[in-house]
C-alpha cells in the first residue's frame, strides 16, 4: 500500500477519530477487485483499535485524470448521504473519512458486521433456522427503506425515460455472447432479443419516469446488515437516472437465488415482497422499464457466468443451472412479445 497514504492517514487519525492517543498502523489487508484494490487499514489510537477501508482506483489507458475526478465526486456523494442519514436509527451509509485525489483513493470507516448476501446465503439453506430466515427478511425490508430515502435525497423530479446507454450495453452483451457457439444465443436470437430491446425502450420512454439518484450496484454484496441496522457501501458508480434501475437491480439479485436447487422459491419471494413492502412505492413489474432493466441485468449475469474464472464442480454446476434459467427467461420474454 502506497506509504504516503499512510502517513496522511498517522498524522489525520484524530481528526478521523476524536479519540485520545497518536495513531499508530496495526495489521493491513488487501483485497484485489477488478478496476481498484481495496485495502483493510487497522488503527490504534491509544486504547482504541478501529478500522477503515481505503480503495485505490486502477485507471485503464488515459483515464488517470478521470478516475481523479471520480474519487473525489464518490468522496462528496458520501459525504452528502451520511449527513442526510443522519439521524435515521436503522438506515445508514458508510461514513467516508478522507479522499486523496492524487493517489486516486478514497478512505471509509469500517463499517462492521457481515453482508447482507453473506445472511441471505445462511437464511435460505434447509436447515436455517427461523430466526435467521426473520433476520434476512428485516434486512430485505430496511434495503427498501434505505432505497426509498436515498431516492428522496436525489429526487431531481419527473423527466423522459432515457434508455440510449442502456440499448447500447446490452447490444454490447448480445454481441459477446452471439460470439460463443456454447451461448444458446445464435444470430436469429440475438435479433429477436434486439428487437425486444429496442421496443421496450421505446414503450417505457412513453411512459412515466422518477428521475434521482442511482446506486447502480445495489445489491446485497454492497449492504452491511446487522440485526436491525442497515448500512451500504461503494457509491462509486453514483448517477442521476430512472428510480426503477436500483428497485429492478436488488429485486433481480434476491432472484437469481432461486436457481440453487437448495433454496426455497417461497422463501425468497417472501424477501421480495419484504424489500418492496419497506421501499413503499408501487413497483410494477410489467412496465417496459423494469422488464428493460431486468433484460439488461439478465444480460450481464449471462456474460460474467460464461467467463467465469476456474470453480468448483459443485460451483460450476450451480453456474450452469443459473445460466439456463436466464436463458430461459430471455426466450420467454421475447416470445410473449
């Protein structure tokens, strides 16, 4: 880890946390992501030891000046949201603690506790207990309370539903996967689904739009879920855009949990219902946007499972099935359409 990163970090730890004592460095974690490394610092400031999280952007070729840029905007996003949590006793956002431009990182504080993927893949086994099924779904219900006040914090008002960036990704997607024979998606596919696209957007930009905030990765990797406290994580793809990007983004996540064999359908659509219950906005899953939305998440789970890196059998097996199941879906949707 970058040593002058570390210094700043020494010399501002009481700024960070106003506690008695100098900052000194105890272990440090790395955690390599694509795009950036993320790195687990722990502090001891005098009898306290506390922790935070600093992540280094990785440019591609001429975008150093950019990702810059980028850090600081996530920096200022936080900054904005934790101060407009403030206050609400079951809904946080990670705090940040200090941004370096120059180095293209960004420091937040820990925010302790396991994931709310790390519950839900404990709550959905056969053998989970009630209690930790009735923990899972509080946290799918807090999810929709945080999307729902994160939504009002951003709300830029109602405005036509823009869809260009979106038809252009998944083209990209159908492209990658009509180039792989073992896809299931030949050329006669790949333009029914084009046509699916394009239709859907030009229905949904027809049709009413809520313009805020969007996480953009809003799914259970991204959320710390105590047992009644919610706080989320990685602002870094933060845009203005349609409010049904993020609901259709967490929805489609609890989804894909139902291709393991092993998980209960009903359970899961219990946590949906959870989710949407404490987001509180009539969601309809019928409307060109969401289904637009669902087709492009679709899309992109496609991808990453074909170019998966080296797992288990059991794993590889489970992939397969999930794989299926999109396939499935993608043939369904365009022969209703």
């Amino acid at each position: 880890m970058n040593r002058e990163i570390l210094d700043r970090i020494v010399r501002e730890g009481n700024r960070i946390f106003p506690t008695g004592g100098k900052a000194t460095v105890g272990k440090i974690n790395e955690f390599v992501n694509p795009g950036s490394t993320t790195y687990r610092v722990e502090l001891f400031l005098g009898e306290e030891r506390r922790s935070i999280y600093v992540k280094i952007l990785i440019p591609g070729r001429g975008e150093t000046e950019k990702i810059k840029e980028d850090v600081v905007k996530e920096y200022e996003t936080l900054s904005r949201l934790y101060d407009g949590f403030s206050g609400m006793s079951h809904i946080s956002v990670v705090r940040p603690v200090a941004v370096f431009p120059e180095y293209r990182a960004i420091a937040t504080e820990e925010a302790p506790g396991p994931t709310l993927q790390h519950r839900l893949a404990r709550a959905t086994r056969p053998w989970a207990s009630s209690h930790d099924s009735d923990k899972a779904g509080r946290c799918c219900y807090l999810a929709g309370k945080w999307l729902n006040k994160f939504q009002q914090l951003t709300y830029r008002g109602n405005g036509p539903f823009s869809a260009g960036d979106m038809v252009d990704y998944c083209n990209v997607r159908l492209r990658d996967l009509g180039s792989r024979p073992e896809s299931g998606v030949n050329d006669s596919f790949r333009k029914k689904i084009s046509g699916y696209i394009e239709e859907m957007s030009r229905q949904a930009a027809q049709q009413e739009n809520t313009v805020a905030g969007c996480h953009n990765d809003y799914a259970p990797h991204n959320m710390i879920a105590q047992d009644n406290h919610l706080c989320v994580l990685d602002l870094g793809f933060f845009s203005y855009d349609s409010t049904i990007f993020d609901v259709c983004r967490f929805w489609h996540r609890l989804e894909t949990f139902k291709a393991d064999p092993l998980v209960s359908d009903r359970r899961i659509t219990d946590y949906q219902e959870s989710f949407l219950l404490g987001y509180g906005q009539r969601v309809d899953r019928g409307v060109s946007a969401f289904r637009l939305a669902e087709c492009r998440f679709v899309l992109s789970s496609m991808c990453t499972l074909l170019k998966g890196s080296p797992r288990s059998f059991v794993r590889r097996q489970l992939d397969s099935h999930l794989y299926r199941t999109y396939l499935s879906w993608l043939k369904k949707e365009c022969a209703n359409f």
